[in-house]
C-alpha cells in the first residue's frame, strides 16, 4: 500500500486538549434558518453580513465565533448535559464528562495530523473557524438533527456518524464510546479533508474507509469480519450487475438502505486500494481530478490509462461495468 497514501504515522500521543475561554470569542449577530427544529445558523445570512474587505484573520474569527455561539445554542436545545468545550482545532459538543470530552478531542488531534500525512497534498482544509464534532447522547437525537438535512419524502439512512458538507461542514456521530467515535472521526475527518475536490462518491468513500483500516489496523482484521472472503466474493457476485452497478457509479448505492450499501462500501476499499498500488503517481493525478459528473471515467482514461470498469472486473470479473451517466439522469428523473 502506497505510503504517502495509506502509510502510518505515530502521533505525539501526549499533546492535551486547549480548551478556548468562551468569553474571548468575537462579538457576532447570528441568523438561524426558520425551517430547522434545532439550531442551525442560516450561513448564507452570516455571509452577507461580513465586510467585503474581510481578510483572512477576521474570517476565521467570525467563522469560528459563530460555530462557537451555534454549539451553545445547540446545547439549550437538546436534552441537559450538553456542553462545548474546544482545543486549537476542534470544538467538540457532547454529553460527555470532562475526562471523556479530552480524550474525545486528543483523538481528534491525532487522527487529523495523522489525515493530512496520509493523504498529503491531496488534503486541503477548506474554510474558516475550527472543526466542530458534535457527539449526541443517544440515536434518537442523533437521528432528529439529521433529519433536517433530508429533502422532503427522504429518509435518513443508517449511520454511525457522517460529515455534513452544508452551510459549516461538520461531524456528528451518536457514538460515546471511544473506540467506535475513533473510527467514525478518522473516516469523516479523511472526507472533510477531500471535500474540496470533485471526487465522486465511489471514491470518496474508497479513501475514508481504506485511510479508517490503515490508521486502526485493529478494523481491517480478518478475524472481526463478518464474512470470509470466499463469502463476500459470493455476495458480491450475487449482487451486482449492468444495473446495480450504475447505483454504485453515480453514488446513490452509498446513500440508500439495505446489502447494497454495505458491498458498495467494500467494493470502493477494493478498487481504491488497487488503483494505489498499481501506480502511485498516476492514482494522485486521478484523484485530485475525478469529477463526480461521469464517476471519474474520463479522469482515469487520462491519468490512470484505462477505463474504470477494468477496475471492478479485477474484482468481480468480466462484465458490462462501465459507468453511463446518461442512465443516472433517468434514474433521478423517474
């Protein structure tokens, strides 16, 4: 596995949490959207409201107050025992006891140094203000602020954790324990560091999942997995074809209920993880240029030198695996 990708770096494991005094944050008028049930700013409204002279130093003070003054709002609205506490990267929000929440937020310090030498120049930490992690004290609150990023007739899909590319990006998970909130902050601070890109789906999550087994090893341990590999080599072959294979393409597998998420998940750690180690210098120009609109196809004639389906047919064999958006626009519309 390629170093500068996948490769594992050792931490300084002692550093400890610089919680912020909250009473020094920037005076800011915050605006809420009135369509949310718990506090969300309306950050649209937080923009206009800046100068148009605002340099770099006052951007990130603005940003970071507001997301500071949003977690305390946040913090009235849910159940008791919320509370927000912060180190120079990081405001956290959780139910947590003090001694927990530092530990919380020392892993996030690791896993995010650890990231950004893993992923090198393909990272990049877009925006203004500090990461915001909000652990929630149990699903149902989980479940009831995620909700309000669903369109109407959505669902919300299953999910230990996931980061919010909206408005602020921010994490949430309703993991308390710190093994479980590790892994979910190593895989959603891999996307937060890749959200700048055009990347498709597939490989969005290719990256996370193979960055989350590299830096835990303990999660890609065969003893802990479900299936043997034979298994899954079934399942796969059992489930994809011309059609389910679009899903996984356009990126919907990844956003749907049911066996489909699980294998596309363990199909885009396959193929990523092929496409490193076949070719390291062409895998980092095929990644910082994928583009989600054709699933990185004309990116991968162009750097990689051949088509994505040669990819998934080293792992399920011959097929018609091409990607055809022309199929996900009909899907959409249907």
């Amino acid at each position: 596995m390629l170093a500068w990708l996948f490769g594992k770096k050792t931490p300084e494991a002692h550093e400890a949490p610089d919680t912020r005094d909250a009473h020094a944050r920037m005076p800011v008028q915050m605006h809420w959207r009135a369509d949310m049930a718990l506090p969300v700013p309306d950050w649209q409204a937080m923009d206009a409201a800046l100068p148009e002279d605002a340099d770099e130093t006052l951007l990130h003070g603005y940003y970071d107050a507001a997301a500071a003054h949003w977690l305390d709002v946040l913090a009235t609205a849910l159940p008791a025992g919320y509370r927000q506490t912060g180190t120079t990267d990081f405001l956290l929000l959780s139910a947590q006891s003090a001694r927990a929440s530092a530990l919380v937020l020392r892993s996030c310090t690791q896993a995010l140094r650890a990231i950004r030498s893993s992923l090198g120049p393909l990272a990049c930490e877009t925006g203004y203000g500090r990461h915001v992690v909000v652990v929630f004290a149990s699903q149902d609150d989980y479940y009831a602020y995620l909700s309000q990023y669903q369109g109407e007739g959505e669902t919300v899909p299953m999910s230990s954790g996931v980061f919010i590319n909206a408005g602020y990006g921010h994490f949430a998970s309703w993991h308390d324990g710190l093994d479980e909130l590790e892994a979910v902050v190593v895989h959603e601070l891999t996307h937060a560091l890749l959200a700048h890109l055009p990347m498709p789906d597939w490989l969005h999550e290719g990256f996370a999942v193979n960055v989350e087994r590299t830096l835990l090893p303990r999660l890609a341990d065969p003893r802990l997995a479900l299936y043997r590999p034979d298994e899954m080599a079934a399942r796969h072959a059992d489930w994809w074809n011309a059609t389910t294979i679009q899903a996984f393409w356009s990126g919907a597998a990844f956003h749907t209920a049911g066996e489909g998420v699980e294998l596309a998940y363990d199909l885009a750690r396959a193929i990523t993880a092929l496409a490193a180690r076949e070719d390291d210098a062409a895998f980092r120009a095929f990644a910082a240029i994928a583009d989600s609109d054709d699933a990185g196809s004309a990116a991968a004639v162009d750097t990689l030198g051949y088509p994505l389906e040669h990819l998934v047919e080293a792992v399920l064999g011959e097929g018609d695996w091409a990607p055809k958006p022309d199929a996900w626009a009909v899907a959409r519309a249907a």
